[in-house]
C-alpha cells in the first residue's frame, strides 16, 4: 500500500492513496490551520471504525441477520500532552433491524477483534479497546426500540 500527500499551503494538505481516493487534511485555527479538513488523527479513528464495521457488517450478512441500520461510534480519549496520543477507545455498534441475534452479533465482534480487522488489531496492542452494542428492533412503522445492549468481553 501507498500513499502520498502532498503540501498545498500553510497546514493544508492533499492526501492520495493507491486506491484513486483523496481526502483533505488540515489543522485547526488554534494551531495555525485553516480548518480545511480532516485532521490525521480523526482518520484512524475513522480507519478503525471503517474497517470494524465492514467486518461486522459483512460478517451479519453472511449469518443472515436482516440488519436494515447499521453504524460505528468511536470515541477515542487523549492524552493532555504531546504527542497527544489515543489513551482509551470505545467502539459502540449500533444495529438495527428484524430479529437480529444477539450471539451472531457478539460472535461477529469477536472475529473482527481476533482475527480479520488490521486497524483494530494494530491499535488494540497500544491503547485500551471497550467494545459495546446496541441492538434495535425495527417495527413495520419504522420505529426502532432498544431490545439488548452489552460490552462484548474477549475471551
């Protein structure tokens, strides 16, 4: 994998992977950025939620759980002093559908965790992770009501 970016002025920046696909990066006023993009360290959160939730998603689908919503919240603590690094994570999935099975969901959080998500893997080995779902159930209406909840808990 390769990836480039490339300065355009002050802390703004054009990033391009192989894949075709750019982002823009920058930094905030506090810093003397221009708010002009994402900052880098929003990008792995984003990675990691990216790359757990096509997992998860994937892996539902192929348990054949009728999912009809589906998201990944992360929120990544921080320490107070430089390099500011990620201190504690919490990914919350949040899952909404028709019967959805609560031990097909925990067992596609554990293969994610263990065994198929780089950037979780990656991550994991640096800063603490608590993994936590949501499971709703959708009615005909398109209501949604709150039917389980946990922390998936390894091992």
């Amino acid at each position: 994998m390769d990836v480039q970016v490339t300065w355009q002025q002050g802390l703004s920046f054009n990033a391009k992977a192989d894949s075709g696909f750019e982002v823009q990066l920058g930094a905030s006023r506090e810093v003397g950025g221009d708010e002009d993009g994402f900052r880098p360290l929003e990008l792995m959160a984003i990675s990691l939620a990216g790359c757990t939730a096509m997992d998860v998603v994937s892996i539902l689908s192929k348990k054949r759980q009728d999912v009809t919503s589906f998201n990944v919240h992360v929120h990544a603590d921080r320490a107070d002093e430089h390099p500011k690094v990620f201190t504690s994570t919490t990914i919350t999935y949040v899952i909404s559908g028709h019967g959805v099975d609560e031990a097909a969901l925990i067992r596609a959080l554990e293969l994610s965790a263990t065994k198929y998500c780089p950037a979780q893997a990656m991550l994991a080995k640096v800063v603490p992770m608590q993994l936590k779902y949501e499971i709703f159930e959708e009615s005909a209406t398109g209501g949604k009501t709150l039917v389980k909840q946990g922390v998936y808990q390894s091992g």
